[in-house]
C-alpha cells in the first residue's frame, strides 16, 4: 500500500523516498513494476543504518519519506539492538526532528503485537501525529485502515481497500464484499447493517440447520458453529430463540457464518442472526429486500423498542443511530427535519430557484431579508402561497454580491410575478432603504407596514397608524414569537418547503440562549426570511388578508371601505393582466429581465 502512496504521490511530481530495511532493493522493485508503480521522481533505497538513511535524505531531498519499518532501522552511537526499546525510541526522534526541520512528510512502518497493539516504547505513539492500523483477515480481500490516532481531524474513520493481483484499490461501498448474489431468496440468509467507524456497511448471516433425529433427543451431540460472530452472543440468541419464539434448534447442529470473512461483534446483529436462523430452520426465504438491525435480550425483548418505551423515538435515533439531523438543541426536531423532503427546482434564474409558478386567484407573501452584500452573510427572500393551508415555499432567493441598491429591483420583479406578493422586509441593517425603495421609487403599494404599540409592533395598513414605517426591526420580542410559531407550522405540516439550503439550514439553526441562531460559521439567511414570515401570519392584519371573504372584496373592489382600510394592500393593476392565462402566470420573459436589470 505504501509503495502505491510514494508512487502515487510521485506521479503527481512530488520527489518521494522511499526506505526498505526489510527486503531488498530488488524485491521491492519486482514488486513496483507489478503494481506500476515506478516514476523519475520515486526514489528507493534499501538501508538499515540511521547515518546511511539521513544521507540518502540529504541528497534526495524529498517531501515524503517512507520508512519500511522503524524496528529495522538502527544507529552505532545508540546501545542496543535494532528494534529494541532505546533504539526505536532515539531513532524515531531523529527522524522525526528531520522531518520537521526540512518540512518532510515521514511515514513510518511499525509492527504491532499479537494484540493488535504498537511493538516497543508507547512513546512512538506520542511522537506523531497520527497512527493508522492497517486490518485485514488472511482469506478475506478486504483490507482496512483504522484511524487510532488523528490531530488532524476525526479518529474514528476508516479506509477500505479491495487486495487483488493488480494490487490494492481504494472502494467506496465494499458492500458486495460481504453480501452474495442469488436469483431467488435463499432460506437461512438475512442481511444486516454494521459500523466500520463512521462508515455502514451492509453484512451478510448466513445459517444453516440440520434436521432432527428422529427421536427428537439431545444426546449432547448438537454442534455450534460460527465464523466471524461471537460463539457466546450467538448461542444465547439461540437460546432466546428457541424458548420465545418456539423455533427448536437444540437437538440440531447450528452453523452461522458471514460472507467475505466479516467480523461482526456489534450486537445490532443478533436479530439478523436469529431470523437467519429461524429462516434455515422452518426453510422458509426471507424476503430479499429485509434488512434486521436489532440487539435482542434474554427476556426476547427487542431492545430498540424498549429504549424507544423508555425514551422516545427522536431520543433512540439521535444517540443509537446517529441520525444527528437535527438534535436537541436545533428549533426543529429531528424527526420533523427527517420528514422533509427537498425538490430539484422547475427553474433556476440565477439565485432565484422556482419551485412552483404562480398560480391565477392565489395570494402570495414575500419575507425578505437583507445584507450589506459582502462575506457571508447572504440577502434572501422567500415567496409563500399563503392562499390556504398548508402554505407552500414557491420560491427562495440568496445572494451574498447584491448590492442593496439594485437588491429592491429583484424583490420587486418577482413579488409583481407573483401576483403582486404582499412584501414584509426586515429593516435592521440597510433595509429600510430596501422597503423605502420599493415603495416610493419603484411604486410598489404592497410593501407591508409595521407600527409600534404597547404590546410592541404590530402589521398594520399604514395609513391610520401613528408612527408606521415601512418594513420591521427584528427584535428579541419578534425573533421569540416568530421562532415559536415557525415551529409550530413545519414540525405540524402547516408550512411545506421543498428547498435543500432551507433545509440544510435548518439543522444548523440551534438555540444559544434564550435565542436561535446558526452555529458558527453556518448561515440562517433563508430560515429568518421564515422567521419573519411566522412572526406575520400571527398578525391580525395578515389573517385579514387571508381572508377569503375579504380578499373576494377586494378582488371585486366593493365596500370601497375596504379598499381605504386595508390600502396600500389593494389589488394593485400593473398592467400586466395580458401575460395571464386562465391558469398560471407567464413570468419567464420578466424573470429574465430581474437578472439582467
């Protein structure tokens, strides 16, 4: 694997050393024109002695050296013999030291014990800065690399590699490995799911029963069999199996096995052993599409369904199965985040992804929310159909470039689009030039209004409130009463999204307080555009609005009392009724526009 890696890493023009103590330069080689593995810049040296080694590195000058193994390397001017505690120790440290002057990427081979564990000082371990074990059964091709030490980053990852004449190839999905094929289901298989550190891999049990004799005695004769399971864990499951579920196996010989040499120790395979054997027993298929992830006890208990009893469903999947989509501490549950699902958009114009068109008669509701337009932090809006319920996210923009001078012009192109959506901006930072631009400049009459009141602010018309302005501040009062209620639409299905980043966001968007926000470096541009808009439909104007009965007055523009309450939110003629057919807006051609603008 190694010799692969130098070459590897070689090819890509990088001057590599690589240090044999154990075999010969003409054994490795043999084996590098077998592997291919030879290149102008990949340098071989096979060397036992410390002083030799350091020479070869002067004159190399390489960036990565592989030194082949630690144990068989020595120096004169250190007491002992190669491999030896003193000896391992000194000359790790020298080459170490080396490397970290000359800025040289060092791997070093070590053996391990019959343990598994690092021969020689504990030391070793120490000194780098990581250590990986390579893993793998002599009759199995698989191979595995197993992080146990990592400063860089995670230690519980793994690498699995496929060993075969041509050499080891890197796999993405060894599932095939550890799974047979059959035309059709086969009685006494059963498929399973195993954590090889963060990676599932699908495992295959495999059981087969004899029959009976036919006296139906045990004469203590009934063999248990296993390969890579617990002999113990298996024989108390087929305990349990056989005194719960009344499947007899005990005057029978049991032989369970996994395919591909497998070791599985993980508990989470007991019931996949017990319907594998169940299923060779009664010679009866499983189904070929089953997949058994349980532990089971010895009351027959299945142990998921009791932890989930004693807790609760979101609890069991968040620290039993690591579904860490959406924890605890997130404003929407887990389990409601695992619920949504998210569409590819019906059209993408830019950053403004269109998932659904606008539709003749619906009223539709923008939230927008601004930035100054530099790093990370994002202008975004959202247009929802807000006719009935459940409303629905038809469209989401963010952009993080925009200037808030030509930011005004996009909300306006699409709120016009969309049947004249009613437009709430949030005014914390520029937007109050964003909401004051829509309406005096761009003439656009439904830009909502805010009013301040003793209960804090409130929507309003505009007109007949003292102190109204354009737009709303977010404050701790608004931020509290909008989160709350946005939870309350998504977690009860009242508020349908179908947009990937909101979703994303979402699973970042975490309690730090007595507030929500995202977590660090995250974004929660598009979930505040939701914040707001859950602020609003708490309003009593909104629901005013979305009111049929008054809507239809407005649509037909009788009392004109009506149209003076509830102005500037009127119908408003733009003169674009021709693009509208009897059912969806034609708004491609404007849409096109809104970019280019």
């Amino acid at each position: 694997m190694l010799l692969t890696v130098a070459a590897e890493t070689a090819k890509q023009g990088i001057l590599s050393l690589y240090i044999s103590g154990e075999e010969s330069a003409s054994q490795v080689r043999l084996r590098a024109e077998r592997l291919n593995a030879i290149d102008k810049n990949l340098w071989l040296a096979a060397e036992s002695d410390l002083g030799a080694v350091i020479a070869h590195i002067d004159s190399v000058k390489p960036e990565l050296l592989v030194i082949d193994s630690i144990q068989t390397i020595s120096s004169s001017t250190v007491d002992g013999a190669p491999g030896g505690v003193t000896q391992v120790r000194e000359i790790a440290a020298a080459l170490i030291r080396i490397a970290k002057e000359r800025a040289i990427t060092l791997v070093l081979v070590g053996h391990v014990t019959k343990d598994g564990s690092i021969a020689g000082p504990r030391l070793l371990e120490h000194l780098v800065d990581v250590v990986l074990n390579f893993e793998g059964e002599r009759h199995s091709r698989l191979r595995l690399i197993r992080a146990i030490k990592n400063r860089f980053g995670a230690s519980d990852e793994i690498g699995c590699f496929d060993l075969n004449d041509s050499g080891i190839i890197g796999l993405p999905d060894p599932t095939g490995l550890f799974t047979s094929r059959h035309a059709d289901p086969v009685p006494g298989t059963c498929v399973t799911v195993v954590l090889e550190g963060r990676r599932a891999l699908l495992a295959e049990i495999q059981s087969l029963v004899s029959v009976a004799n036919s006296a139906g005695r045990d004469w203590g004769n009934s063999r248990r069999v296993t390969s890579g399971l617990d002999n113990s864990r298996t024989a108390m499951t087929l305990a349990v199996l056989e005194l719960r579920a009344g499947i007899q196996v005990s005057t029978r010989d049991v032989y369970v096995a996994t395919v591909g040499g497998m070791k599985i120790n993980e508990p989470s395979a007991d019931l996949a052993v017990a319907l594998s054997v169940a299923s060779a027993a009664k010679a009866l298929a499983l189904p070929s599409d089953l997949v058994a992830i349980g532990e089971v006890g010895l009351a027959g208990e299945d142990w998921k369904h009791e932890t989930i009893r004693n807790t609760s469903e979101e609890q069991f999947r968040q620290e039993f199965e690591c579904e860490f989509l959406g924890s605890s501490n997130t404003l929407i549950s887990g389990a409601a985040l695992r619920r949504m699902t998210f569409l590819p958009p019906i059209e993408e114009h830019g950053d403004l992804k269109i998932y659904k068109l606008p539709q003749k008669d619906h009223l539709y509701a923008m939230s927008v929310d601004t930035s100054r337009g530099t790093g990370a932090d994002y202008s975004a809006f959202s247009v929802i159909d807000v006719t009935q319920f459940p409303y629905e996210i038809v469209a989401t923009y963010r952009n993080n470039k925009i200037s808030h001078l030509l930011y005004p012009t996009t909300i306006d192109n699409v709120a016009r689009n969309y049947n004249n959506a009613y437009i709430l901006v949030e005014t914390n930072d520029n937007g109050q030039q964003v909401a004051d631009t829509l309406n005096y400049d761009l003439e656009n009459e439904n830009v909502l209004k805010v009013a301040q009141s003793k209960s804090g602010q409130v929507l309003t018309s505009g007109f007949n409130a003292t102190g109204s302005k354009f737009g709303i501040k977010t404050s701790k009062q608004v931020k509290a009463i909008g989160c709350a209620t946005l939870k309350t639409l998504i977690e009860e299905n009242k508020l349908l999204n179908y947009d990937y980043d909101i979703l994303h966001e979402m699973t970042t968007f975490i309690s730090k307080g007595t507030s929500y926000e995202a977590e660090y470096g995250k974004n929660d541009d598009l979930v505040m555009t939701l914040v707001l808009f859950a602020w609003m439909s708490t309003q009593n104007f909104f629901k005013e609005l979305t009111s049929i009965d008054i809507r239809q007055h407005l649509l037909n523009g009788i009392p004109q009392a009506a149209d003076d309450d509830l102005l500037p939110f009127g119908i408003v003629d733009d003169g674009r009724h021709e693009l509208r057919d009897d059912s969806v807006v034609k708004y491609t051609s404007n849409f096109d526009k809104m970019l280019a603008s």
